[in-house]
C-alpha cells in the first residue's frame, strides 16, 4: 500500500476546540430505512461491523464525479451506518455537522487509490472553477475537535469511516475518510500513535468510493497507476468529485421488522400468496376432519354436555 509511508500528510488537521451537540430527538429518527436494495456494499472479514444495528442512524452523501478524462459524470448515493452505541461522541459530531450543512457543496480533496478518500472539510469548495479553491482547502474545520474515541469492535475494515486528524490524537474535527479498502494499519494496536478512529461503515454504494478512488489526480494523473508521481501526497483529483449533499435519512430497523418487511415481502409474491392460500386450505382440512372425528367418537359426551348448559 503506496500510502503508508505518507499517511500523516493524508490525514492532517489544525487542533482546535471541544463539541457540544446533543442528539436523540431528530425527526428522521422515526423513519427505518429501507434496506431491501442493498445490494453494493464492502467486502466483509467477519467483523462485528458486518451486521447492521438496529436502531442506529444511517445518512446518505450523493456524489457526482468522473471515472476519467473522457468519460461523462457520474451521479450516485453512499449510504453509510453511524455505529452510536460504539463510537457516541464521534457520531454524534458528524451529525451535528450533517444537519448543520457545512459538507453540502465541497469535494474531495484527497484521494489516495488503494487507501482512503478524505472529504469533510467546509473550505474545500470551487471558487468559479476547478480546482480553483481556497487556501484553507485540506487543513479547514469548523472547532469542534474530538478526544479520540476507540472501541475494541471498531476497525479500518473495507469500506468504514474515519475520522482525519493531525499529529494531535484529539484534533479531528470536520475531516473524514472512507477506507476504499481494509487498511488495518491504521488501527490503533497496529500504531505507536494511537491511531485513527472509525466510527461507521458503507452499507450501499461502495462501487462509488471505488470508482472515486481511481480517478486522475495530481499525483496519479491517468487515474490507473501508470504514472505515479512519488514526491506528491496531495492526491488532488483532476476533476472534481462533488459532494452535492449529505443528509440524515433514517435508524436501522428493529429486528421485528426486518422480519415483518421480509413476511411482507414473501406473502406479496405469487408463490407467497399460494403458499398462505394453500395453508389456509390444509388447516381448514384439519378442522374439519378434527370435528368429524369428535362428533363420531364422543357423541354421547357432546349431548350431555349440551344438556347441562342452563336453559332459559
């Protein structure tokens, strides 16, 4: 992995202050998202950030961007999974920042194939045209830093979030990555630094971060590993990679109705609905051999019981 050796440059950050943002009573919390068409997602490793948790929040970034030079502009969505319970402080940050819009309209700044793709910052926007930007772009925030929070089922997995940081363990701030592949190496055990934190996963759309990760930039301008310019870290692509938006869009569902939607789902399917009819039919079988069977062998037992019920 070409970006190990230049990994502090990747993910520096200025410190600044502490975060104050308390979250639980959003309106998007009443809405379960709809996880049936789920279906590009990363690579897993038997992690415990393989399984989705119900209840935790789930935000949507929508993303437009060019695979390289001569192709047209892709559009697409990236759906990722906030781990609350594992990581509170962290997620809580991203939210607040989410819902407070400063993501919506930047880009990625850095992009580092077979390694991560960092956005986040809110100076990082075209000023008339790109890659025209502030000087800020790559070392921006907002001041709401972070103590660095781990915990032991976190880790750099194939598509997980992290968040950017300076030397300083306890400077992230608005910066994030997303990890295009494992990248175990920032792990804290596997680091003399304390490492990185993770806080959230892909669940959807994780062909776009791939994509995003192989476009040109300034130090792999053909977007393919051809040529590769070893003195630079910028890894700025070539062409703009847009965050149009990002937003909060629901909680994973409960287990209940995960298996509610899946019983709703087989039941309006053809075969579904044979299934029921045909159940409904052997079970009405039954009643009715049931009965026939009782009033043959018992009949004695069913009158005088109906001879004892009070008259009027």
């Amino acid at each position: 992995m070409r970006a190990i050796a230049i990994l502090l440059c990747v993910l520096v950050l200025s410190p600044v202050a502490g975060v104050d943002y308390e979250t639980g009573n959003e309106d998007w919390r009443d809405i379960e998202v709809d996880m049936s068409n789920w279906d590009d997602g990363p690579e897993l490793e038997g992690s415990p950030m393989d399984e989705p948790r119900p209840g935790d929040a789930v935000l949507v970034i929508e993303v437009e961007y060019k695979p390289g030079h001569l192709a047209s502009s892709v559009q697409g969505e990236i759906i990722i999974e906030l781990f609350e319970e594992w990581a509170p402080n962290t997620t809580t940050n991203m939210i607040m920042h989410v819902e407070s819009d400063i993501y919506d309209g930047i880009f990625f700044h850095r992009v580092i194939d077979d390694f991560v793709t960092q956005a986040g910052d809110p100076t990082c926007t075209t000023n008339i045209i790109y890659p025209a930007t502030n000087v800020e772009c790559g070392g921006g925030g907002d001041g709401h830093t972070l103590v660095m929070e781990h915990h032991d089922n976190l880790s750099h997995v194939d598509g997980a979030i992290g968040m950017a940081r300076s030397q300083d363990p306890d400077s992230a701030d608005t910066q994030w990555y997303i990890a295009e592949t494992e990248a175990h190496n920032l792990d804290p055990e596997n680091r003399d630094d304390e490492g990185y934190v993770t806080f959230g996963i892909v669940r959807q759309g994780m062909s776009h971060v791939r994509a995003i990760a192989l476009v040109p930039t300034s130090d792999d301008p053909t977007g393919e590993e051809i040529i590769v310019n070893p003195a630079s870290s910028a890894g700025r692509p070539i062409w703009e990679v847009h965050i149009s938006n990002i937003d909060m869009i629901g909680v994973i569902p409960s287990d209940g109705d995960e298996k509610k939607v899946e019983a709703e789902s087989f039941f309006s399917t053809t075969a579904g609905q044979a299934t029921l009819i045909l159940g409904v039919i052997v079970f009405g079988a039954v009643i009715i051999a049931t009965l026939t069977r009782v009033r043959q062998d018992e009949p004695d037992a069913i009158l005088l019981d109906l001879d004892e019920q009070p008259s009027s």
